[in-house]
C-alpha cells in the first residue's frame, strides 16, 4: 500500500528531474486554471458536475473493471480488510459517489457571498466577500471516492484541484477523474481545472509538499497517519488534516440503555476502518450496573473484539485487558477498548488526554452531563446521543468532504464548500479620503 512514507524529494532542478518538471507543469496548469473558475459562473460549474455525474452513471462497468485491477493488486500485497473495504467498488457506492456529485451542484455557491457589511463615519461602504483559495493539492489514499468528492467541492469553490490518489487505487481513481474531464469538456472549462498525477512515483508528493513553484495554496491529506505526519512535518503551505481520529463514545448513567447499544454498535461496527469510527467507549462508573454487561455483550455478539479494564473485564471471559497504549490507539478494525469513568468529568478529562480532537459523543437523557460534555470537550465535531459515524460531510448537508480537520485555525470539522474559500473586502467610496 501506498503510504508515501519516503523522506521530501532532494532539491533537484526541475531540467534534470522529469518528476519535478512534471509537477511544476501541474501547478502552472492549476493556477492558469483557478485564474478562470474563479470568475466562472455557477451554471457552467454546476453543468460540468452534472454532466461527470451523468459519466459515472453511464460507466458503471468500466468503472468496476478499474476497480478489478486494484482490488487484485490489494489482494495479493496482503493489503488489511479495513483497506481493501476503503478501495472496494459496488453499483451501490458507485451510484453514490454519482449522487454526492449531484448533491455537491444543488448546494449554493459561496463565491461572492457577502459574509458581512456595514457602513463607517468616513462613508466608507465595506463588505466581506468569499473568494475562492486558488489551487488545492490533495494527496489521498485507498479511497478511489475521494477523486469525486475532491474534484467536485474544488469545482464547485472555485478552485483548482491537484489530485494525487495511491498507487493501490490507481486505475479506479484514474478512471473516475476522466469521468470528472468529461464534464469539465461539455462545460467549457479547461481540463486543468481537475488535475491527476500520472505517475506513482513518491517523489511526485515530495514536490507537492514544496508548493510547486508557489502554484498551491492549501495541501489536503487524506490517508494513513504516516502520510499525514508526512505532510504536516515537510509541506511548506497550509495544511487542512487531522493526524488520527480516536473517536470516543461517552454513556452516562443516565443513558437509555437501548439507545446505548444501538449507538455503540453502530459508531464501532457500523464502518470499523474511516476515522469517524469510535475507538474507545467511556461508561459511566454509576451506570455499570445496568448499562454496562448489556453494551459489552452486544458488542462481542457483533463480531468486536473488546479490550477493557479491570471493571469491564468481569463481563465475559473473551474481554482482553486493556495496556496503556490501547487509549491512543485508532484500531481502524473491529476492536475497541472500554474504561468505566468518573461522570462526565471523568469522561472528559480522558478525551483531553487522549483524545485526537477528532470527534467525541455523549449518549445520556439528563441535561446537565449533556451540556457539560457539549461545552468542555473541544473537539472539532461533539455529539449528543448519535453514532461518532455520522462525522460526514454528507451527513452534515454540505454534499460531500474532502476530509476532517482537527485544527483550529481556517478549516475545522468536515472540509466542505466554505472551508474551501477564503474571503477579501470590498470597499465602496464615494471619492471619500483619509485626513491628515
């Protein structure tokens, strides 16, 4: 699996290095071409998504024979089942990757949307208007969707997409993005609007992480933590990530029991290797009694294997006793660790200490944990009595994500259509200057 793990690519010139030549024809590409989406009118932008949607649909098959290659590939690397899942084509998911298209051109565009106004003393009329950020690198692995959704929200914002998918998705990402070219095609907008890199090479990231002659704006990794540790060390632009998803589930003694197993199930088990996946379930110490043997129980009929402490450990026989290591560990698989707290507080000061800042839930019926949790766990996404997998751009109605980011600058949470602006003021005079 491609985990693009090798160090930055050496500072070679571009007249001897045919990957830094290529990757700096990418990025003039993408700036010549974010020049042009960013005065594009919404229908034009809207019919290209239409029209790749449209390609998807017609293609089905050549998509899954794409798909065929890589699974094969995956299959004889040995590649994790959690993996193989994240690069596994259906009609089903193919139909979806079609329908968060249609989704991503139904949502309004922000560009030119007046954030705020208002008027000075000195006349002066300002308003804060979004804009787009110019050009996006993404740098993605396994999910073969990611083409689409990237591709799509850059559109749709305004932007220019650099794409560089991994090598164990190659044929199926490489096979969406001309789906994506034949829309840009019908719509007259250049092809360079959503660029994929060609080759597999690993000294291609390398040379995105410089910025490619100042051409790229914003980096996104979505992939393995190696990759995203990778990118956040070297890249010499702004970065939208998140470095782990250790996700947590928080019952309270106040919980509905019932509601608690469904929601625990789901979170764990429901999809165990996306990041919106719940990692460690935290139970109220004064719900053991009721609540606990029923949620761990459900959870080992489920197929999960559990690791606990030494509370939980007295439930069944097939329980693992939790290490240290197991709390920051993201499992990405049917394990989870369970550890009886203290209360909400107790709760929330295991979040602080090992939590990703990623997303974090609370199942309980009483108001007062409820609102404690909601304002003190700073965590990009926090919920209250739903599934940790609802961490989705598409279930938060922005159509589709590039991604989750975790930090606290620009972007954080799901990375939809307004995190993918940035904004610039307009000021209206009526021939007013400052005086002396």
């Amino acid at each position: 699996m491609d985990q693009a793990t090798s160090g930055a690519a050496p500072e070679h010139s571009s007249e001897h290095n045919p990957i830094a030549t290529l990757m700096l024809e990418l990025g003039h590409n993408a700036r010549d071409a974010a020049n042009v989406l960013a005065t594009a009118p919404t229908e034009k932008k809207n019919h290209a998504l239409l029209v790749a949607a449209q390609t998807i649909r017609a293609n089905v098959n050549w998509l899954l024979t794409a798909n065929a290659k890589d699974l094969e590939a995956a299959h004889k690397s040995g590649m994790a089942a959690s993996f193989v899942d994240r690069l596994t084509l259906d009609a089903d998911r193919i139909e979806a990757i079609a329908a968060g298209i249609d989704a991503i051109a139904a949502l309004p565009d922000p560009i030119g949307d007046v954030i705020a106004e208002w008027r000075m003393p000195s006349g002066l009329e300002i308003s804060r208007t979004r804009t787009p950020l110019g050009v996006i690198a993404i740098i993605y692995e396994s999910r073969p969707n990611v083409t689409a959704d990237a591709g799509a929200l850059c559109l749709k914002a305004g932007n220019a997409a650099i794409l560089r998918g991994g090598s164990d998705s190659f044929h199926s990402s490489h096979a969406i993005h001309q789906c994506l070219l034949a829309g840009l095609e019908k719509a007259g907008l250049p092809k360079a609007c959503i660029q994929m890199v060609s080759t597999t090479d690993r000294a291609a990231v390398g040379e995105m992480l410089k910025g490619l002659g100042g051409n790229v704006d914003v980096i996104v990794p979505r992939g393995g933590k190696s990759l995203v540790a990778r990118v956040q060390s070297e890249a010499r632009v702004p970065v939208f990530a998140h470095l782990e998803g250790i996700c947590h589930t928080y019952i309270d003694a106040s919980a509905n029991a019932d509601m608690a197993i469904r929601i625990a199930i789901n979170a764990k088990m429901r999809r165990t290797g996306i990041c919106g996946a719940t990692e460690t379930l935290l139970m109220d110490r004064n719900g053991t009694k009721t609540l606990l043997a029923p949620v761990v129980k459900a959870l080992l009929e489920a197929g999960c294997e559990v690791r606990g402490d030494e509370t939980v450990g007295l439930i069944d026989k097939r329980i693992i006793p939790t290490k240290l290591v197991d709390w920051s560990t993201e499992y990405l698989d049917a394990i989870i660790s369970i550890k009886c707290v203290d209360g909400v507080e107790g709760a929330i000061n295991h979040i602080r200490k090992y939590g990703s800042n990623h997303t974090d839930a609370i199942v309980a019926e009483d108001p007062v944990p409820v609102a404690t949790f909601l304002n003190e766990v700073d965590s990009a996404i926090v919920m209250h009595n739903t599934s940790t997998q609802f961490a989705d751009g598409g279930e938060f109605g922005m159509g589709a994500e590039i991604g989750i980011a975790t930090g606290r600058m620009h972007a954080r949470g799901p990375i939809g259509l307004e995190q993918l602006t940035s904004f610039k003021y307009v000021v209206r005079s009526n021939g007013q200057i400052r005086p002396e």
